[in-house]
C-alpha cells in the first residue's frame, strides 16, 4: 500500500546511522519479519527515484508506527537525514517476502552487521516470543557499525560481536565465531543473515559445507520495488552465460534460502 507518513523522530545513533520513527496505518504492524519499503524522500523530482529500506521494528495496533536503520552514503539517503519530526514523506510497502522462521527444534543463528541489523531484529523479536533459541552474531569493521546492540539484548537474545580492528567484541570476521560455535553444536541450526555480500557469502558456504538451512536477505539497489524494472536482479544457482537465471530480488525476496543463489567472490 501506497501511504503519506508522518517523521515521528529522526536521530543519528552512530557516526552516518540514522534511526527514524514514522507514522503508519493500523494494518501495517503486521508487516513480516524481513519484508521492506520503499521511501520518496523528497517532493522534489530528484532524486526521481524511491529507495528501499528494511524494516526494524513496529508498533501496536493501538499506537501504529514503524522504524527503520539507514546510513548517510548518498543524496538519497542526505536528502532522508535532513527531515524533522513533524514533516510527512511518502511510502510503498511493506513489499517482498520475509523470513520463514523454520522448526521449533533448530537453534536461530542471527547474522549481521550494519544497516543489515534492521530486517534481523523484528526476526529475533518473533523468534524470543515463541521461545525459541536464538543467537546474535553481529560484525563490523569498528565499534561505530554495531547498531542497537542494546535492543536486542533486551529481547534476551545471547549476542556476541566481532570487530575487524577490535574497538569492540573479539577482533576479526564474525563468521568465524560463527564457525566455533557450530563446532561446539550438537543440536540442529539455522542462520538467518543479512549483511554486506561478502558476509552472506561466507555464510551461505558455511551453511553448505554444514547442510544447514540458511536465509539470506539481500541489500540489492531496486528502483521500483514490485518487479517491473528488473533493476535489483541477482543470478540464481543455476546461472550461466548460455543459460540464464536470475532472480528478481525485490518481488521474489528479499529473502532467499541461500542455496537457490550463485555465490561469487
């Protein structure tokens, strides 16, 4: 659905990430863990186009708002800083498919980083009110991309972060700490990513050499958000230059089992 929103708040969290609270209409709440949207952020015909962005947390039916996390890396997203609270923008969605929470009996492995923390924590949220277990891995290059670490502790979820150059957490890839802990695990698991491609990549093979079943969501740049400019497409697994497939990352995902995708390096 097509709808005016009203900017609630507007806050930098971390050196060029932003958190932002707007109005949304009572049927929005059940907006699915990974879906997302698409924002015009300005009235103005530049930029012309919308731009996406996941969905992090929700109100009630009673008090109906929606948040999201973006960071400052262009117009678009300067133009969406620059808003107060007061002003109204313009919003589609929620679009695409979310997350499938899987069995009862499978151990949740959270990974993510960044902006890539949005889709995952309305995830978490699900998954802690079913009682199911569930783990955070969360990466960065720096203290400055670990976002709302204290949100998600609050949930109870067991968090444990991992900074390239050590300002927080254990020094080094996150994915390896994910690594130690699989070893350590009898029972079975699932990870749940969404990150930078380098990240989703090396989970998705840790997942494959594993036979896990992974979910990844991906951060593709989309123009239309519903499937007709084919502008966020990514190759499916059985990609090749003779024999085409892609998948179109806005309509049929964001959300993908991992192995239904070509991983590159």
């Amino acid at each position: 659905m097509q709808f005016k929103s009203e900017i609630l708040s507007n806050q930098e969290i971390a050196p060029a990430y932003w958190r932002i609270r707007l109005s949304a209409p009572p049927s929005f709440v059940s907006a699915k863990p990974g879906q997302f949207i698409m924002v015009q952020v300005s009235d103005s015909i530049s930029p012309l186009l919308r731009r996406p962005f996941g969905v992090f947390n929700t109100g009630t039916d009673e008090q109906p708002w929606f948040e999201m996390l973006y960071k400052v890396v262009g117009k678009g997203t300067a133009l969406l800083a620059s808003h107060h609270a007061g002003e109204i923008i313009d919003v589609l969605g929620p679009l695409g498919t979310g997350f499938d929470q899987g069995s009862d009996d499978e151990e949740k492995l959270i990974v993510g980083g960044g902006i890539g923390l949005a889709p995952l924590y309305p995830l978490c949220k699900e998954l802690t009110q079913k009682k199911s277990p569930v783990r955070l891995f969360v990466g960065g290059r720096t203290q400055a991309d670990i976002l709302c670490l204290e949100d998600f502790k609050a949930l109870g979820v067991d968090c444990h972060v991992a900074t390239e150059d050590g300002s927080l957490g254990t020094k080094g890839c996150v994915t390896k700490a994910l690594e130690q802990h699989l070893d350590q695990l009898s029972g079975k698991a699932a990870p749940y990513v969404c990150g930078p491609h380098g990240m989703l990549a090396a989970v998705a093979r840790i997942a494959d050499a594993r036979q896990l079943p992974c979910q990844v969501s991906l951060e593709n740049y989309m123009a239309c958000g519903v499937g007709a400019c084919l502008g966020c497409v990514t190759p499916g697994k059985n990609h090749s230059p003779t024999t085409p497939d892609y998948r179109c990352v806005c309509a049929e995902g964001p959300v993908f089992a991992s192995n239904e995708l070509q991983w590159r390096s």
